[in-house]
C-alpha cells in the first residue's frame, strides 16, 4: 500500500496552553505509524508488550526445567492419549494445534471478505474462528481436569520435577484465558459485523471513533497472536 | 486492489500458508511421534517452530506488507528478549552446579 489512507486526524488542531500544552505538543506533533489505522498500530503495541510477558513465562520455564536436579517429566508419556486400545503420544496437543491453525486461516479469510464489504461471509467466517477457539479452550480444560486427576499441582507432582505443574498450569493457563478473551470479543464482533454496524459506521462501546472493517483486522491481529504463541508452547513445552 | 482500503491480499495466499502451517505442524509432532533424540530433536524443533511463527506474522498479520517503521518498531524490541533468554541459561546452569554440589550426593 503506497497511498495514503484519509484519516479524521489531518487537520490542523488549536494549539493548547500550560500543561496541557506540554502534552500536546509531544503527542500530536508527528504520526509515526503512517497508512496504519491508529488502532492497529495500538494491537500491535499491545501485542509487543504481550510478547514480553509470554517470553517471560517461558523463559522461566527454561531456567527451572535446566536447574532443576530432578528428572523432568516426559511430556511425550505424560500427554498420551490411549484411542482404540492404543496408547499415541502427545495427540491431544497435535489436534489442538491444527484446531487453533485452522482458526488462524478462518480468521484470517474474515479480515479479507471484511474489506471487501462481503458482511455474510466475514460473519460466518468470524463465527467459525469463534467456535474453533471454544473447541481449543475445551480441549485444554479436558486435559488440565486429566492432569489434576493424576495428581499434578502446581507444586509437585507424581512423575518427577515439582516444577513441571507450576510451569504446565501458569503457561497454558495464561495461553487458555488469552483464547477465551478472544473467543468473545470474536462473537461482539461477529455481531457488529451482522447488525450492519461497520457498514453504517456506528461507533463501538468505549469509543466515539467510527466504526469499519478495519476493527476485523485488529481483532485478527489478536487471534493470529494467540496462535502464535500457542507454536512456540507446542514447540518449548510440549515437545522438548 | 483498485482505491483499496487496508490490507487486501487473493484469497490463495491465506489458503497456501494455512496448508504450509499444517505441513509444518505435522513434521513437528512427526519429530515426537519417531521419538528423535539430542541436538536432531532440537534443531528440528526450533526450525519449524520458527518457520511456523513467521509466517503467521508476515502473512496473516500482514507483516510483510507493513510500512518499515512498524515493523521495525515491532521485530527489534522483541530481540531484545535474547538477552533475557542467555541471563536466564547462565543462571540457571549456576543453580544446576550448586545444587549438585550441596543437595546431590554422587551426582558430581
């Protein structure tokens, strides 16, 4: 995109005294993220300081599984499913990850036929993102009810180092809450998308701004980065 | 693409990386499944962790449509996170070293 996008923010504002002045002169002087919606620009400052937190719950990890003296459990073992009378490593993770991929891609299909004005498709593709999301949270709750009934706590556990179910509960469990954020503000937006808000520029709650087909997008931004996280927990957590 | 508002990409493209993402998260349970040990597991892992989380962010997000200063303002901190990951292996291959001295006995 080489054309400037009009934004309500061109115009020349009245210059304020005192403190007030101070910070205007500081915010409004220059527009740094040029052809980004300003609330794009903001999900992708929230997701940087998002990024921080999840890096520092597995980087945490890190530190305790390589300090630990005791053996680590084997996530390989510990997550097996045994389906028709066979017991097949890890497979619960395996189809939570291409649930939540898949959602990634319906997700991502949303944003396009929003931008194209096609309000049936990206509500029926919002919808769908929506219902994948459920099915993960669904999933991670079956396995962490399995896990406590095995006996795994957040401060030990019966198949080795204490440190595996604090790390196992905080990380998924930050991980699920993300996703069942998500899965909400999806079915709102879904909604708008249905009643016609975007396409007759009703303002949103909390905002005075118009509402468009530009929030599909933020909203995506959201869900792709929960998917992301969601690879480098597969990769780090699980199959370590 | 005509007076196009946002960003707006064919429809083969997200379907094209969704499959490459199945690809990739195959060959990584596959990594498991064959029970690959050592320096192998970890660097098989790692590539297609990689793999996969870039192309999330430069296509679903629509990175690598972005102009340079989000970007850059986005990548550059989040390398940051480097240092944090080496504090955190040093200090924990200290913390392995003492307790094997004092807690462990025979394990030094």
């Amino acid at each position: 995109m080489t054309q400037a996008i009009s934004t309500d923010t061109v115009e020349p504002l009245p210059l304020a005294e005192g403190v007030q002045g101070i910070v205007a002169d500081w915010s409004s002087d220059q527009r740094a993220f040029k052809n980004v919606p300003w609330g794009k620009a903001m999900m992708w400052i929230f997701l940087l300081s998002d990024t921080f937190i999840f890096s520092s719950f597995l980087i945490s990890y890190m530190t305790v599984r390589m300090s630990t003296t005791v053996p680590w459990p084997n996530p390989s073992e510990v997550f097996a499913l045994t389906l028709f009378g066979k017991s097949i490593p890890l497979i619960l993770i395996a189809i939570m990850t291409f649930i939540l991929i898949s959602s990634s891609g319906t997700m991502a299909m949303a944003v396009k036929f929003g931008y194209e004005k096609n309000k049936r498709m990206t509500f029926v593709l919002l919808l769908i993102t929506a219902a994948l999301g459920a099915t993960f949270v669904g999933m991670q709750a079956f396995e962490w009810s399995k896990l406590i009934h095995e006996g795994v706590r957040p401060w030990g556990n019966p198949m080795g180092a204490a440190q595996f179910g604090s790390a196992f509960f905080m990380i998924t469990g930050f991980h699920g809450t993300h996703v069942s954020i998500g899965v909400i503000f999806l079915v709102i937006v879904a909604i708008k998308v249905l009643r016609g808000d975007l396409d007759h520029q009703r303002p949103g709650f909390l905002t005075g701004r118009k509402g468009s087909y530009e929030i599909v997008e933020t909203m995506g931004l959201y869900w792709h980065f929960v998917d992301l996280v969601w690879v480098f927990i597969f990769a780090l957590f699980y199959l370590w | 693409m005509a007076h196009a508002q946002g960003q707006q990409h064919p429809i083969g493209i997200y379907l094209k990386i969704w499959g490459l993402l199945f690809v990739l998260s195959t060959a990584s349970y596959l990594v498991d499944y064959f029970h690959f040990q050592g320096y192998l597991r970890w660097f098989l892992i790692v590539v297609f962790m990689l793999l996969k989380a870039g192309l999330i962010v430069a296509v679903f997000m629509h990175m690598m449509w972005e102009r340079l200063a989000l970007m850059y303002a986005i990548v550059v901190p989040t390398l940051l996170l480097m240092v944090l990951l080496g504090i955190g292996a040093l200090e924990a291959d200290y913390t392995f070293f003492t307790r094997s001295v004092f807690f462990v006995k025979g394990l030094l």
